[in-house]
C-alpha cells in the first residue's frame, strides 16, 4: 500500500511540474496565442476584451484581463516585459504586474503602468501610477509602439521603444500609500486593464523574458 502511495504521490508532482512551462533567462516567451484569450481570465465584464485581426482590442466597461498560464506559474518577480500598444483618441488603460486575479474593481496588489496618450488624465503612457508618473506624451494615438517594462530586484523601468521613461527604486522600509496598501514590489502576474466603455485600446505580441534573482 505504501508503494502504491509513493506511486501517486510521484506521478502526482510530476504532473504538477509538467503543467508549468520552463523558462530561460536568455528566451522570449509569449504569454499570448495571437488568436484566443486562453490562458487569460477577465473580471467583471467579459465583453471588454475580444481579439481583433490579431490583437486583443479593450473596448467596453471596465474589466481587467489577467495572464493566468503555465509560463512561470504566472508569478514573475524579476522580468522583461513587453507589449506592443496601440491607443485612440481620448482612451486610457494600463499594464499592471505583481498583481493577482481579482473579479472587482481595479487591481489591490501590484503596479499599474500607464497606457494614455490624449486621455483627460494627466499621467501619460509608461508612468509608474501614482509612483512615479509623467506628463510627457511620447507617441501619438493610432499607431503602435512599444512599451516596455523591467523589474529588478527593487529598480523598475519602463520605456516606449526602447526610451527609458520611469526609472524608479522602491525605497528601503517603503511604506505603501494608503490609498494602494498593496503597490509594492513583490511577485504576481500581468493584467491589461480596460479602463471605461469610451477607451478603446489594441495589445499584441505580448512577451515575456526572465530576469534572475
């Protein structure tokens, strides 16, 4: 009977490891199809986030779509990521990370990066929300950029191709703002956020690369 135990007990771990994809420091990984929303799960609002002629379009109310697939078990600490973006007029959205699946309102836990071009808000695209934010507008709506970011230990960056915009370490003995208890640097998840039923925002060839401890 012990064997037998043993038995399942191994193949059970096995099939556990099998289900997470291995990662190389030196690889890209997608963490996205390029058809489908599989491996991604939405809140709220399911009909905010459809792929459209290759790209994940955010158009509709409010509702995050979070990476819940085997790359990395999705909780990444320190990484390379990187999404190329496409805004419209008057539309906001963002990238969060660190952060975990939750199915209301805006993400508790993690950082969002922002994603606004001609929005009313003033914190501009690769600002580090209500962190380290920008009022510089570095591309234009309509078309595609590339937006960027790195987590290292304690040290982000974010960048729009290949620019540096935010260039942020989080402080020793951080207390977090009471307004985002949980905006610290941790481990977690990526999200595309969809913002309001008037933005309408495009993602595509979204990857990610492992940075080590």
């Amino acid at each position: 009977m012990k064997n037998v135990i043993l038995f399942f007990a191994v193949l059970f771990i096995l099939t556990a490891c099998s289900s997470v994809k291995k990662v190389n420091s030196n690889k890209w990984i997608s963490l996205w199809d390029g058809k489908t929303l599989d491996e991604w799960k939405f809140s709220e609002k399911p009909g905010t986030f459809s792929v459209v002629d290759g790209s994940i379009m955010v158009f509709g109310p409010r509702s995050h779509l979070y990476y819940v697939g085997p790359v990395a078990n999705a909780n990444f600490k320190n990484f390379e990521f990187e999404a190329k973006v496409m805004t419209t007029k008057g539309s906001n959205s963002g990238i969060y990370f660190h952060t975990e699946y939750q199915d209301q309102n805006f993400p508790d836990k993690g950082f969002e990066v922002q994603v606004n071009n001609s929005h009313t808000d003033w914190k501009k695209t690769a600002g580090l929300y209500d962190i380290l934010d920008t009022r510089d507008v570095i591309v234009k709506d309509d078309e595609w950029f590339t937006e960027t970011i790195i987590v290292q230990g304690k040290h982000i960056i974010t960048k729009i191709n290949g620019k540096i915009i935010t260039d942020y370490t989080e402080p020793e003995a951080y207390v977090p703002l009471k307004n985002h208890l949980n905006r610290k640097i941790a481990t977690g998840t990526f999200a595309l956020q969809g913002h309001d039923p008037k933005s309408k925002v495009f993602f595509k060839d979204i990857k990610v690369r492992i940075l080590p401890d």
